[in-house]
C-alpha cells in the first residue's frame, strides 16, 4: 500500500504560480510512476504531468506543456508539481496518484494518463484560478 497527501493548493489571479506538493509514504519502492490528475466541476479526470519514478523522465498534458513542471525530491519521498501561467482553465481539484505497474511508463510516453492504472490516490487539493 502507498498512502498520499497533497498540499499547497490554493486561489490565484490568472498568470499566477502555485507549487503542489505530494507526501508518499508507506511501499513507495513499489511504485512505478506518479503523476498529477485534477478535475473540474462536471468533467472527466485528466491527466496533467507524470514522471517515471525510476529514470525520473517527465511527461505533460498538451495543455500544460511548458508551463507546468513535475518532479520528484527521492530524498524525502515527494512529487511536486510547479505551475506557472495558470489560466481559469486550470481550476479544479487537483490529485496526486501512483502506479505499481511497471506497464505504466508505457502509456507515459503515449501521453496515455489512465487513471484506471493508478491504484493509489491523494484526498485532492484545491486550486482556483480567477480571471
């Protein structure tokens, strides 16, 4: 089991910045992958950024390209997620996820983010992006 606790959500003006944070704690040698998922009200789950824990290769949503930047800290067991130029869009619970599978880095690299392949979730913290 891998438990996690993401942090540092919040609201900002459009073109502002926020850093995600997310703890892992428990089987962490486990995990294959980690990425960043948010939802908004009345959408589907996506997708956002994902990193290969074990080479520590990124991959990004077309809509974050450029502006969003995930990685991990090894040291204290962390997934950070930097987000810059934020837009309204942006706006929605964002979660911080893990896969087991080392399957996982395989849909990475097709930008595939499946949230049915990750089995461990974060509560979710908020972010909101005014105009």
């Amino acid at each position: 089991q891998v438990q996690l606790v993401e942090s540092g959500g919040g609201s900002v003006q459009a073109g502002g910045s926020l850093r995600l944070s997310c703890a892992a704690s428990g089987n962490t040698y486990s995990t294959y992958c980690m990425a960043w998922f948010r939802q908004a009200p009345g959408k589907e789950r996506e997708g956002v950024a994902g990193i290969s824990t074990r080479d520590g290769r990124t991959y990004y949503h077309a809509s974050v390209q450029g502006r969003f930047t995930v990685s991990q800290d090894n040291s204290k067991n962390t997934l950070n997620l930097e987000m810059n130029s934020l837009e309204p869009e942006d706006t929605g619970m964002y979660y911080c996820a893990a896969a087991a599978s080392p399957m996982c880095g395989v849909l990475l690299r097709a930008r595939d983010f499946r949230p049915a392949f990750f089995p461990y979730w974060g509560q979710g913290t908020q972010v909101t992006v005014s105009s």
